[in-house]
C-alpha cells in the first residue's frame, strides 16, 4: 500500500483528528472556564488530560511497533479519545471535579494517538524518495489544524457555548478513525530476514522453484531430491509427510505451502508484542535517551512546549483583559498557526542553510519572543506576540521530526515518536499547570515565567555533555 492514494489518506486521517485535537484543548480551557469560574480549575483540567500522556505515548508506541495492523489499534485509540472526551463535558457542573480530572487523566492516555501515532506510520505508506516531502506535508497538517482548530473552537464557543465546541472536537477526533483503519499491515519483514528477530524471511518462493537444503521457515527437509533420499509423504498423491513443504508440483501444493508459511508469520506477529512490551518500552526510551542528538531535540522541544503551556494558560485572562472576551482570547492560536503554516511554506521554497538540530533552537528562541511582547497588553501588539510565535513553532516542529526521522531505528520508530509526543504534551501540561494559579495571582508573573523557560530551551547544550 505505498502508493499515493495511501499517503493521501494517511495525511487526511491525521489531519482530521488533529484538527479535533486543536479544537478539543482550547474548548476544554474555555469549558473549564466559564463552567467551574476559574482559570485555575480550567487549566488544572487541560493539564489533567494533557499530563497522562508520558505513560501513554511510550505504551501505545511499543503496541503500535508490534501490532501487525497497527491501524487498527489507532483507530480503537482514536475512538476512545474521542469518547473520554465526551465523558469529561458531561461531568463538569454534574460531578465533582476531581472525578472530572481523572476521567481528562485516563482520556489523556491515548493523546499520543493524535500526533506521533499517526507520523510514525509514513514510511509504511511512502516511498523512501518520497519520504521528505511526505514529512513536510505531515507537519503542514500540524499547522492546518492549529489555524482551523482554535477558530472553529472560538466560534462555536462564542455563538453555541463551550460544550458544542468540546462535541465537535470529539466528532472530528473519532471521524478520523475510518482512514486509521485503511493503514497498511505491519508484517514485520525486512527484505529477506528480519533484523530484529534475526529470523530468515517467510515469503513464498518464486512460482516454480522447487526447495533444496533448508527451507525458509527453518525445518530441515525430510529428502533431498538431490541425494535420492525419500520423503516420508507420498510426492505423488501430495500426502501430507512431515514438517517439509508440499512436493507436489501443482499450484494447489504450492498455494497450500504459502498459506502455511503466512498463517505461521501471523502468529509470531500477533505474540510478539506482549510478551516484549516491557523491553520495547525500555528500548524505546533508550532510543531517545541515548541518542544525544535525539535527546537534545527531544529537551528543546519539550522546554518549548513548556513555555506554550504558559502562554496558553494566559490566553482567558488576555482575551477577556485585552480582547474584551475570554473566547476572542482562542483567535490568537489561529494567529500562530497562520504564521507557522506561511512560514513553514517559505522555507519548504528557500530552506535555510541550518541543519535541523540548529532549527531546533532557533525555533525556542523566536518563540521567547511572544510572552514578552504580550507583556505590553495591547490589542495590536498581543496579535503580533502570536504572530511571532507561530513564526518559531512552525520550522522547529519540521526541523523536530527531521531529526526523529533521521535518527529512529525503523523497528522503533513508533515509540520514538509517540514518546517524544507524550513528552511535550506533558511539558505543555506542566507548563500549564503551573502558569495557571500564577496568572491568577499575576497575569505579568506567568508571561514573564514563559519567556524564561523559552530562553531556557533555546540555551545550546555544552559540547559533549549530555542535554
């Protein structure tokens, strides 16, 4: 299934879901807000379901990786995201709110499903020289659903309340789940043997060709036509001897071997990933850990996502102090997201002579730039302040998986990129949750706090330390 129509569908599917994704964090802030009175509490639940991403991305990334249809598993994931969702709107004003967290927290732990699940998938329906440009049209789908997500979720808030914004988002997330379907199976084959498993490969043989010495799936042959050595079943009647293939000649022999072999490959598919999921969670988390290039990308983007966070926990109290309304304050994620997909369109047009781990940082520093100037809490200046955000969010995200692509071994890819997800949506959480009470404390406090670990993130590491 790598062929263009797999690619295009792969690319809508994540758009799809990402676009509810988008939608879902700001209507879920806004809910938060005009339902339980606080930004506190709204935040507190944005970090809720954001949070329990660091124990799902690398879970649902070592099922992915082993999964012989991985699509499958994401499109369950999606479903249920999208389901969490709903379970947390129906609690709020109904139950306490700490129950209503807890649901965001289990909902949280499917969120890598929305951003790195889908990513890893690429080179399962691309071809290598294909591959790049896929990337860029996989991270524009990023921008897209940053620009329509935030406004659509402003709108609906601002004309049908809130909650319609929160079903919406969770329509969006579970419209996704056909394409995740359509993925291609994983069969786990890397050319004639897999690396991984060290096993020769199980295809069939080139019709026509008769097995000499020991077959592909490791059992020694019971003749050799060679040696005039008898097999112990009947070769002429097609009788059924002992772990050998079929001798018989005719395609009903052969079809039979074949499906023998792929039915054997299934099983050994369909176990592999429960009993290893412990050491793939580890090796995982040592890919991106003892990679020191993968690892200091992986720090910058998540003391990024940190400092978003902030900024994002700001964004009720800007749009009602400076906007004139707490749900105009969602516009302004449009604004990044309009500047990030312009840019983004730039480059892609004039690339600039930096290597991705520069873009990296480049991208955190740019973005310090935003909560400084929104520090002025002027209407024209505070639009500009996310202008510039977008500015730096779009080339770092390109520049981000640029390097996870690089860098991922391909039998774990699917973990490097949902753990790296579930590493900055709980940076984002975190910064969220703490921006939160200090907005309400002090709105000048939290932006200045943001712009301190934006710089933070753009510091480049000592040569030859870790990150």
């Amino acid at each position: 299934m790598r062929d263009k129509n797999a690619t295009g569908i792969c690319l809508a599917g994540a758009l799809t879901a990402r676009v509810g994704d988008e939608t879902s964090g700001p209507a879920l802030l806004l809910a938060g807000f005009a339902l339980a009175g606080s930004t506190a509490e709204a935040s507190a639940l944005l970090a809720g379901i954001s949070l329990a991403a660091a124990l799902g991305g690398p879970v649902l990334g070592a099922l992915l990786d082993g999964a012989a249809r991985p699509g499958r598993l994401l499109a369950g994931a999606l479903v249920l995201y999208a389901a969490g969702l709903t379970l947390v709107l129906v609690g709020l004003g109904r139950l306490p709110f700490a129950v209503t967290v807890a649901t965001a927290v289990l909902t949280g732990l499917l969120g890598p499903a929305l951003s790195g699940g889908w990513s890893a998938q690429l080179p399962r329906v691309t071809t290598s020289d294909r591959l790049p440009r896929a990337n860029a049209l996989d991270t524009m789908t990023f921008g897209a659903a940053a620009l329509a997500g935030p406004a659509l979720a402003g709108g609906l808030a601002e004309t049908l309340g809130a909650p319609t914004a929160v079903v919406v988002s969770a329509a969006l997330i579970a419209a996704a789940a056909p394409a995740a379907w359509l993925l291609p199976v994983h069969t786990g084959r890397r050319g004639p043997g897999d690396a991984r498993t060290g096993r020769r490969g199980t295809g069939a043989l080139p019709a026509g060709t008769r097995p000499t010495g020991v077959l592909h799936s490791g059992a020694r042959p019971t003749g050799d036509a060679r040696t005039g050595a008898q097999p112990t079943g009947d070769a002429r009647t097609g009788t059924r001897g002992t772990r050998a293939l079929p001798a018989g000649k005719g395609p009903d022999a052969e079809a039979r071997a074949t499906r023998t072999r792929d039915k054997r490959a299934a099983r050994v598919r369909r176990v592999r990933p429960l009993p290893a999921l412990g050491g793939a969670l580890v090796s995982g988390t040592r890919a991106v850990l003892g990679n020191q290039k993968l690892a200091r990308a992986t720090l910058t983007s998540v003391l990024s996502c940190v400092a978003q966070g902030m900024l994002t926990a700001c964004v009720p109290l800007l749009g009602e102090q400076v906007l004139g309304g707490a749900g105009r304050g969602a516009v302004l994620f449009s604004c990044a997201a309009i500047s990030a997909l312009a840019v983004n369109a730039l480059l892609a047009r004039f690339p600039l002579r930096l290597s991705p781990d520069a873009l990296v940082r480049v991208g955190a520093l740019v973005q310090a730039g935003a909560p400084a100037l929104a520090l002025t809490g002027r209407p024209v200046v505070l639009v500009a302040a996310f202008l510039l955000s977008g500015i730096g969010e779009g080339p770092q995200l390109t520049a981000l998986f640029a390097v996870r692509h690089r860098e991922s071994p391909d039998h774990l890819r699917s973990q490097i990129f949902t753990t790296g997800a579930s590493l900055k949506i709980t940076g984002f959480a975190l910064g969220a949750a703490a921006a939160g009470p200090l907005a309400t404390w002090s709105l000048p406090a939290a932006l200045t706090a943001a712009t301190a670990v934006a710089l933070l993130a753009a510091g480049r590491p000592r040569a030859g330390g870790t990150p």
